[in-house]
C-alpha cells in the first residue's frame, strides 16, 4: 500500500503540472480524490491492514491528499492567471484607433421656433401656461362665447368623445383663456402653447393634430394698437426687421373686433406658389379684442377691463422660420429634412 500510495502521489502531481485548462484540471481532481478515485480506492483496503499498520499508512495516506489538494489549489491560481492574462490580451484596446463618433440629437425645427416664441413673450412680462388636450366643450365653446349651432362646435369638424358633445380634444388653445381668468386676476399676460385637434384633411398647410399658441392681455386700457405693435414685434423678431404682414377683418365669437394676420409667403415672396395656394400671403394668426361677453362670464368688468388675443399656429410659424415649403415635413421624421437644422 506504501508503494501505491507514493506512485498516486508522483503521477498526480506530474498530471495537475500539466493540466492546461480548469476543466482538465477538474477531470483529474475526481480521478484521484473524487469518491470513485484512485487515492480513495486504495483507502478502502485500510480495512485490510493489521492494527499496527494502520496508523503509519493512514497518516501517509493523509499526507498525500494534503499535497494533492495543496498541488490543485496551486495549479488552479496558475491557470486563472494565465486565462486572465489571454482574455486581456485578446479584448486589448488599442487606443490609437480613432473612436466612434457619437451622434447627438437636436431640438425639431418646430421647438426651435416654439422657444424662440417663449423667450420673446417672457421677455415682454408673459407667463407661459399649459393646459390639459381633453377638454369640455363648455370650455372649448360656451364661456368663448361660441352657442350651439355655431358651425365650429359641429361634429364634422371638431373629435368628440361622448355623443352629448361635452368632451371633446380641444380645437383650439383658446379655452386657457377661460382658465387663466378663472384663476388669476388682472393685470393678465399669458402665452398657452400646445397641441389642438380638428379635422383637417392633411396637405401642404393643414394636418387634423397641430400646434397653437395662444396669448392673451387683460389690464386697463388695452387697445387694438396694443395688439397690432406687439405682434408685429414678435414677428419682426423671428423672421427679421421689415418682415411684411397684413391684418385682414374676421369674425370670431370671443374676440370683437376680429382680424387675422398674414406674412407674406416665404417661398415665392409673395408672387404665388402652391405653398400659399398661390395667395402670396400665408394666414398665421387669428386675433382681435377680447368680447365682453367672454370677459363678464369670467367674472370681469368690461366697463373696467379689456383685452386681446390671439391664436397662432406653431407649424407655420417655423415653416416661415425656417422656409419650409409642406408641413407634413414637420410631422414625417424624415431624419434627411430633420438633419438640416
């Protein structure tokens, strides 16, 4: 059993110094000390020896297993070392090769002219406002001074959510109005940008989901000088000094007088094209004074107060801003288009 047990010990050290991998290894670790091994069959004939014998072959069997475990847990540092040396040697970065660029993204042209907007009103004393997309038509219509059977509460023109027509996606950002005077008192500025739902048929102008700013004044003496100058600077200021515009007489049921304002096409400068349906002149606001009517059902004396508003589309603006010839560019994502800004 002497004999056995020193042969175990030689060939399974040579064996561990030669393993190239854990796994080989771990192969011979259950060759020699796993239950069915080497090293523990020859254990099994212990039974066999006198009892004088047993003590000398059982403290040499134990040392041979001592050495074989030690022999193993040195070996598997020296393989985990040189597997870790291979790994870094193969995942080298060589950091002379240029890096990949990382591709940023940017403000869409629309939030560009959007921000333009905001800094120019907050820079005149506005507060900027938002206000929920579904919305009451008591709201969107009545406190607007718009009855039923006004052509724009109809059901061809405006997305209703229930068949009594009372909640509906917003057509427009006027009913921030109604909200801004139901929880503030004048003096009033505010600007409410944000989405509104109508049903448009898409073409180079329209889409049936856009974008409106509304802004509105209330104080003493407010006129429609007031509302002309302020707007003609905010124009002047987005698309430069002697941007030509036009206001035309309208009709809106919450303001009195009502006009609309146009700048002139930025595609053909006013000769005609199919991006102003040959006009020479592309429409970008509704406005006029706020009617006393809206203001008494908000609460306010239109012996002592008055005002204006006004409702901009937030698409054409930066399609003038920008020179953008179809609106459906705007909403498209093409990445070509949408790069170029």
């Amino acid at each position: 059993m002497k004999e056995q047990l020193a042969s175990i010990r030689t060939q399974a050290l040579a064996a561990f110094e030669a393993a190239q991998d854990a796994a080989a290894l771990d192969a011979l670790r259950v060759q020699y000390l796993g239950k069915k091994g080497e090293l523990t069959a020859v254990l099994k004939q212990m039974g066999k020896l006198s009892a004088e014998e047993r003590p000398a072959m059982g403290q040499l069997a134990n040392e041979v297993r001592a050495a074989l475990e030690e022999a193993i847990e040195r070996t598997s540092k020296q393989l985990a070392e040189k597997a870790l040396e291979e790994r870094l040697k193969a995942e080298a970065l060589d950091v002379t090769i240029p890096g990949k660029a990382q591709k940023l993204g940017h403000k869409h042209p629309m939030y560009i002219a959007l921000d333009e907007i905001k800094d120019i009103f907050v820079g005149m004393g506005f507060t900027i406002l938002d206000g929920p997309e579904v919305e009451l038509s008591y709201f969107n219509f009545d406190r607007l001074n718009a009855e039923e059977g006004h052509p724009s509460r109809d059901w061809s023109d405006t997305f209703y959510f229930d068949e009594d027509s009372k909640v509906m996606l917003r057509s427009q950002t006027s009913p921030m109005q109604i909200h801004a005077m139901d929880t503030m008192k004048p003096p009033i500025r505010i600007l409410a940008p944000g989405r509104v739902y109508r049903k448009d048929e898409v073409d180079a102008t329209h889409s049936p989901m856009f974008h409106q700013i509304e802004g509105m004044v209330i104080d003493k003496g407010v006129t429609m000088a007031d509302l002309k100058g302020t707007l003609n600077t905010v124009i002047e200021q987005l698309y430069g000094k002697g941007t030509v515009t036009r206001f035309r007489p309208h009709h809106f049921p919450f303001t009195e007088p009502s006009c609309e304002m146009d700048i002139q096409c930025h595609k053909c400068g006013g000769k005609g094209c199919p991006t102003c349906k040959g006009e020479g002149w592309i429409e970008v606001l509704g406005a006029g004074m706020v009617h006393p009517n809206v203001l008494r059902m908000s609460g306010i004396d239109p012996e002592v107060y008055s005002g204006w508003a006004f409702g901009m589309g937030l698409e054409r603006m930066a399609m003038g801003r920008f020179k953008i010839a179809d609106l459906r560019l705007i909403f498209e994502n093409d990445v070509r288009f949408l790069e170029q800004f």
